[in-house]
C-alpha cells in the first residue's frame, strides 16, 4: 500500500510518528493508500527546514526567483493531467473538472511571475534638507497554509506561488483525505529549481495543525475551510502574534428575477449546484425565485438534473462521488430532514444508479422545492449536490433572505434589468457577486473571499491583497549629504 508521507529540503521523509490514516478512491471505496499522521516533533521537522531556508531565499534576487517560477509554471502547464489524474483518484470530481480546478490554480502562478512590478516600494527624495525617505516590502518568513480536501491543487496555488515569489518559504498542510496532490507539486517545484526547504509538505491532522499555529517559527497562517475550524484557526493563530487569513464556509445565494433567461438561469443552477458533486465554497445551494416564475423555472431545472450522468469520474461522467461514506451520509441526511420538514423532493439522488463501484460514496444530484428558511437544508452549508428552491415574492424580499444570512461568500443574480443588476451588487452584503455567472470566482489579479462569517481576517487570497498579506512594510530615513553633527537636540525630529 502506498505510504503518502512528508516532504522536507526537497525530499521524502516518512516522520516518526507511526500513526496514520486510510485514503480511499471515492468511486469505489478502496482503501488506494495510507498518509503520515505528523507527531509534534514531525511537524517541528518541517517548520524547522523552511526556518532554515528563508534567510538565502528571502535575499535571493527577484530574477531567480522569477526564473524558477516560470519553469515551474512550464512544468506544470506540460504535466497538469497527471495533477488532475490524482486528484480524481482521491476526491472523485470528475477529470475535466480536475483538470479546471489545475488551470485556475496555475492562472495564480502565472500572475506571481509578475510579482517584481507589485514589490516595487516609493521613494522620496529631499523629504527633509538632505533626508530622503524609502518604503519597501519584505518577506515575513515562514508561513503555512492549512488547505480543505475540495480543491487539493487549486486553493493550496491560491497562496503558496504569491508567498514564494515574494520572498517566503512554505509549510503546505493538505486535507488527509487528498494527501498526493501536495506531494506531486512539491516534486515538481524541486524540479523547477526550488532551493531546499523554501516548499515544504506536513501530512497530518489537528495535531499539525496546532503546532503551526502556535509554533513560533510561523509567521503567517492561510487557510480554507468550515466556519467552525476557521474561526479556531483564526482565533489560535492571532493569539500567537501570526498573520491570519481564514476562509470559512459558505451558503451561496442565486436570485433570479422574473424577467431573467430562464434557460439561462436553469442551466446555471445545474452547474453550479451539481458541479464536482456540491463540494465547493462557491457551489449554489439555495436559489431564491422571485414572482410567479417558480414553477417554470424548477421544471426547467428538473429537466436538466434528470440528464446527468452520475458515476467515476474517469469514465465520462458529468458528477463523481462524495469524498467519504460519512460525508454522504451526513448530506443524504439533510435531505431527509428536508423531506421531513415539508419540503417538496423533485429529484432525490439518494437512490441514483451511478456509474461506478458499488462501494462508491454515490449520492445523485438532489433538486428539493418549497424550502423554508427555517429548514437545516436551507441554514446549514451541506456541501453535497442538493439545490433548494426558496421562493419569494419580491427583489427586496430575496435581498432581505440573502443579507440575512450569516454567510457572505458569493451569490449571483439573474436579471436582463441592468437597474436591478447595478443595484444588487451595491446592496448586497457578500464577497463576490455574479450577475448573469453562477460561480464567480474572479481572475488570480483579483482577490477571492467572503464577508461575515466567510473570512475571519482582513485580507483574502490572491490578487494584489494576497501580495500585502504576504509581505511587511519597511520605511528608510536616510542623510549621506550632510556629514556635520549637527549639535546635541533632544526636541522630537522636526522637517525643515
């Protein structure tokens, strides 16, 4: 059985632990390998390298590291399929999907390779008589980042090529239950060039990640996942005098006005529902149908669900399964508390004949009408194929239910008013806005993340934001003009 162990100064390391935990094919429920399970003194191992490393690469010039951007950019343009292979094999999203998730990962490497224009500090000269004053950004040191098991490549690039190339090194803490992906990226950086222990792969569970968050070598934290574990990381991270950015989860809200394309809008909500089986942050769980159109568009809808192939991702499939048993059943149980609640099932996915193993962790795309906002299949982010269908009578009835919400990560609307489009995106009280686009994930020059309970932290990921979380201002106040004393004074340094 494949042991999917650390990676320490550009090499395997097994750790010392001993412990470790089962990974399984989703599409069949195979035990495929088992992954280190990092003791405290493991995850001291890995911190202690990439401490190690920063000093040379934090003065290395931008043009090398530039240059090892570009190969490993290079690199991983030539050999993605491989990445999205193994990220099939352990999550179960089908390839294409695999595939996408890669190529928006390496969109943020690609904008890392420009870092040197976004490092460049201001300078002013003759501030004072002879005093010119200088502002620069400089690496903070090690930083970590604690990555979610739905997206193993994409959310983990969302930080680590910004954090590199701006001079850190990089403890990498996956999901055990996708734990090769990081390994096959690590790989693929030592081959680019990357100095020993500047990227740096922790297998483990909470107890690496307590020591990440505590161990005074870190000095940044990034993270991706639930509300709960967000708010942990965030709170344990800051009371350690670390830099956090912590994205939580998500109930993602899609409004669509009764003067919307309605085949638009369905096709829409089958995407982003049903796509990579729900498990996404940025997945539409709720549509929220305004006016009398409610009927036609969830037929609509339904129509569509019906088509869908669910089974192995590898074999044409258009949804694969959910990552674990238990995870299936916990989704398949909010449908049955819908269903118990008095929602209306219109698809049930629960009983789907999937095209796979029959240990596969299958449930089938899921449509569930006349939700209620009290419902747990409305309040709780289910993270699993299951779309619920609220209606209401009015825009300002679904602004209302969507700002709301104690999440804010994305919503989207769906309007041919552009009125109504230009006044959703000022009112609502959410990260990132689609209007006419389900799953608005912006461009790596721009920042991912949410409002309330969304982002624990001032900062999110990516873009020019994920440039000043990973760097520190520095100001220099400089004379070399004058070389008198100038006499004893201790009044406060005036400008003159």
């Amino acid at each position: 059985m494949t042991v999917i162990a650390h990676w320490i100064d550009n090499t395997i390391a097994p750790g010392s632990s001993g412990n470790s935990a089962p990974v399984t094919n989703p599409a069949t429920g195979a035990v495929t390998g088992s992954v280190a399970l990092a003791s405290v003194q493991d995850a001291r191992a890995v911190i202690d390298a990439a401490a190690a490393a920063f000093p040379d690469w934090r003065d290395s010039s931008l043009a090398k590291r530039t240059a090892i951007l570009f190969a490993f950019r290079e690199l991983l343009n030539a050999r993605k399929h491989e990445l999205a292979e193994i990220i099939t094999a352990e999550h179960g999203k089908v390839l294409s999907d695999a595939l996408g998730e890669v190529s928006r990962g390496q969109e943020v490497v690609e904008f890392a390779c420009g870092i040197a224009h976004l490092l460049k500090g201001g300078m002013t000269e003759n501030a004072s008589t002879n005093v010119d004053v200088t502002s620069i950004r400089q690496p903070l040191g090690p930083v970590a980042i604690i990555s979610p098991f739905n997206f193993p490549a994409m959310v983990p690039m969302w930080f680590f090529p910004i954090a590199i190339a701006t001079g850190n090194t990089v403890v990498l803490k996956p999901s055990e239950k996708v734990p090769s992906a990081s390994l096959w990226i690590a790989a693929l950086w030592a081959e680019a060039g990357l100095p020993a222990g500047v990227f740096n792969v922790l297998q483990g569970d909470k107890t690496a990640v307590d020591e990440l968050l505590t161990n005074p070598a870190i000095k940044a934290v990034s993270f991706v996942g639930s509300t709960p574990i967000a708010q942990y990381v965030y709170s344990t991270g800051t009371s350690h005098g670390k830099r956090v950015q912590a994205l939580g989860g998500a109930k993602n809200h899609a409004i669509v006005l009764p003067d919307a394309d309605l085949d638009l809008a369905a096709d829409a909500m089958v995407n982003a529902g049903f796509g990579s089986a729900g498990e996404r942050c940025m997945a539409i769980s709720a549509l929220v149908a305004v006016g009398d159109i409610a009927d036609e568009l969830v037929g609509k809808i339904a129509e569509r669900t019906r088509t869908l192939k669910t089974g192995d991702g590898t074999k044409n499939s258009d949804m694969g399964p959910l990552v674990t048993k238990a995870h299936r059943d916990k989704v398949a149980s909010y449908v049955d508390a819908g269903e118990a609640a008095g929602a209306t099932l219109v698809v049930d996915g629960r009983q789907v004949q999937a095209n796979g193993g029959e240990g596969g962790f299958w449930l089938g795309p899921t449509l569930i009408d006349h939700v209620t906002t009290d419902m747990s299949i409305y309040t709780d982010e289910i993270f699993g194929p299951v779309l619920s269908v609220v209606r209401v009578n009015s825009y300002d009835e679904a602004l209302d239910l969507v700002n709301s919400s104690a999440f804010g990560n994305g919503t989207a609307i769906f309007t041919n008013d552009g009125g109504a489009a230009r006044r959703f995106q000022n009112e609502i009280e959410v990260g990132m806005v689609g209007i006419n686009v389900p799953i608005p994930v912006p461009m790596a020059y721009y920042s991912f993340g949410g409002w309330k309970n969304s982002l624990f932290g001032d900062t999110h990921a990516h873009g020019t934001e994920g440039v000043h979380f990973f760097t520190r201002g520095k100001v220099v106040t400089t004379r070399w003009l004058d070389p008198s004393h100038g006499g004893i004074n201790l009044g406060f340094p005036e400008n003159n």
